[in-house]
C-alpha cells in the first residue's frame, strides 16, 4: 500500500483552524462577522452580450467561487489518474464500478432521505421551489476529502486499502455533487455557448503544446510541452467560459486536466512518491501545495462560521440524508456492483470496513457548504443547514468508538 502524503493532514488542520476561528467569531459577533466576509472590494463591469450582470467581489466570492478551483483540480487530478493511468485505482472494470456505484447509490440514498424528511417535518414554503424541486436536496451530495481521510486513517491506519476506496468515493460525491448542484439549481441560467471558449482554449493547446510530449518528441518539442505557462492561459480562459456559463465556478479548472501531459503509471492517491515526478500535471498539483491550506483556511473562515442557535428543520435534513441516506445508499451501491460484477467486496476488504467507510461518508463539510449558497435560500435556512454539516463531523469520531468495537486494531 503506498503512503499518503503527509500534507492532506495540513490541509485538514487549515480547515478546522479558519471554521474555529469563523465560529468563534460569528457567536460573539455576528454582525461584523458578516460586513468582513461580504465587504464590496471592487465591482467589475460585464459588456452587455455576455448576458452577465456586473460582478461584485467579495472575500466571499473570491475564495468560493475563485480560489476554491484549485483544491477541485487538486482532488480533481487524483481522480483523473486513478480512471487513466497504468495501475490506477479504477483502472479494472471491477475496481471501477464499485466506487462509481458507491457515489450513486450515496446520493440517491441521501436526495431520498432529504426529501422524505423534509416532506414530513419542514413546511411546504421553506422545502420546495416554486418548481416543485425538493430544495436543497443537492446540498448533502457533497463531502469531505480532507476530513473524511483524517476520521478514515485514525479509524484504518495509514496503509490499509480501505483507506485507498475511501478516498476515491470522497472524492467522486465531491465533484459529482458540486456537479450536480449547479445543474440541478431551478434558479440558474445556464449559457452553454460559452462553454466554447473552454473548448476552444483546450483543443488550441493540445494541438500546439500537449501533443508533443510524446516518447518520440525532440528535445525541443519535449520543453515546450513541459512548459507550464500554456496550461495556465488556457486555465484562466477554462475558469472564464465555465464561470460565464452559469455552471459552479469551481468546477472551473477541471476540463484541463486530461490535456495536459501526466505521469505514465500511478502511485495512488495523494501518494508521496508523486512530490519526485516531473511531469507537467504533478508539477502543476506540486506548486499547489503550499498555497491551498491557507486557501482551506480562508474557505473555512469566510464559509465555516456556524451559529449554535441556528437549529431548525433544515439541520434535522441535513444530519438524517448524511447520516441515514447516504451510508444506507452507498452499501446498497456496493453491493451492487459487486453482483454486476461477480465479485461481492473490493479485494482485501471485510463487510466491517464497508460499514465504516459509509458511516465516515456521513461527514459533510467543505463541498455540501458551497452548495449551500446555491441550493438554499439565505438566511436562516443556509445557518441550520450549515449548523447541520458541522454536527456531521461527530460522524468520524463515532466511526473511530465503532471500530474499536467491530475491529480492533493490532
């Protein structure tokens, strides 16, 4: 089993330590706490034909919708090695689609269970839409990487293959919920042309650039293609087109991944060998490191502020489709694909772990948050939910009291 790199467990602590500090200070005083995080900083005019209302920048905005791009390609990239690389993670079929019917079968469990509770215990007013669409249903979609693999390691130990599946679902409900989140928002006007402009930067630069980093390129052709200011151009013109679009800007990022030049084989998720590799998308990941837990740590102070008195219908939604729906969903989806398959459990692994990997899933905290904005209204509503994915974490410890019980460690 390959070791995970050490600076996951930083990004968890920067996350914590900025929801601390949000929390502490939205409790003692709420007003300033909300004039710093949505002070105007600039306004940026939008020309009439992109059909855009003027920008507004806020500490907010900036860190959600902007900063936040990069920790999605940074999971993002995992994933995408994981699916092509040699000895990927989900490079067999029964690898694949045990992972992949975890994910579904976790949303569908959690969308089921948000909307049955929500039918019997919140008001028609503050549940639905004026579509009918259940609201905030996409919201416990989401999940934690960083957190789920701290609660996953102190529940598993650092070299377990539980630990490794673990990672691949989190990662998948995170992409696939923010995904779903913004597609599924009644409210939002999608504008699919200009998802050209990503298409176009991408083919522009595979055609010129990533094509070339072939085993039988020059060595001139091999620099250009390992030069890292083209994938960049053609980041900002990808974050552009899909912000334009309508779509979650922090999914901006990720269409760049497959374009540019990667490693021949995987080392595993988040694995430390990777920090020795010298392709252009580790390179890129590598440059990360440093900046995304102080990214984590302003997500956390400018998202993560929870009011201890915001208890309300919506928290009970929240905790019963993470704790009840999404656990429940993801066996199911196990299961599954394992008949589909032949194959009943992952190698390596026991129904306990199975049991334990769900019951972490139910920790919701850095995606679900960002679908708050999206998915609920303000107000009141988004502070129960938020209280809501903050009393989810207690899903880690209580995974770490149940693995004593049904797995000691040796």
């Amino acid at each position: 089993m390959y070791r995970v790199s050490p600076f996951v467990r930083h990004f968890a602590r920067a996350l914590i330590g900025g929801v601390v500090v949000a929390t502490v200070w939205v409790n003692l005083s709420p007003a300033s706490y909300y004039d710093a995080v949505e002070l105007r900083l600039a306004d940026l005019p939008m020309p009439d034909f992109t059909g855009v209302a003027d920008l507004t920048l806020t500490p907010l905005s900036i860190v959600s919708e902007g900063l936040m791009a990069l920790f999605l390609f940074f999971i993002g990239k995992e994933l995408w090695e994981a699916v092509v690389l040699e000895r990927g993670a989900l490079s067999g079929r029964a690898d694949r689609l045990m992972p992949i019917g975890a994910v579904v079968g976790g949303m569908l469990g959690a969308a089921l269970v948000w909307t049955l509770w929500s039918m019997v215990f919140v008001t028609a007013e503050e549940a639905f839409h004026a579509t009918g669409w259940p609201r905030g249903v996409t919201v416990p979609y989401g999940s934690d990487v960083v957190l789920c693999y701290v609660f996953g390691r102190m529940v598993f130990g650092r070299e377990h293959p539980a630990l490794h599946l673990l990672l691949l679902i989190t990662i998948g409900f995170d992409i696939a919920g923010l995904l779903a989140t913004g597609l599924a928002n009644p409210l939002a006007v999608i504008r699919p042309l200009w998802l050209l402009l990503p298409v176009a930067a991408l083919g522009l630069t595979w055609a010129t650039v990533s094509r070339l980093a072939h085993p039988d390129a020059s060595e001139r052709q091999h620099r250009r293609a390992h030069a890292l200011w083209p994938y960049l151009l053609a980041g900002l013109a990808c974050w552009t087109g899909v912000a334009l679009s309508g779509l979650p800007p922090a999914l901006g990022l990720l269409p760049l991944i497959p374009v540019i030049p990667h490693a021949e084989r995987s080392f595993g998720l988040f694995a430390e060998a990777e920090e020795y590799l010298s392709d252009p998308l580790n390179r890129l990941t590598h440059l990360m490191v440093r900046p995304l837990p102080w990214i984590l740590f302003l997500f956390g102070l400018t998202r993560g502020g929870v009011d201890f008195l915001a208890f309300a219908p919506s928290t009970g939604s929240v905790l019963a489709a993470l704790w009840l729906g999404k656990p429940l969903g993801l066996i199911a989806g196990v299961l599954i694909a394992g008949a589909l398959t032949g194959r009943l459990l992952p190698r390596d692994l026991r129904l306990s772990d199975l049991l334990l990997i769900a019951v972490i899933s139910g920790t919701g905290f850095t995606v679900p948050v960002l679908s708050i904005g999206v998915a609920l209204p303000g107000g009141e509503v988004a502070e129960a939910a938020r209280l809501g994915l903050a009393l989810s974490l207690c899903a880690g410890p209580f995974a770490i009291l149940l693995s004593r019980l049904i797995r000691p460690r040796t």
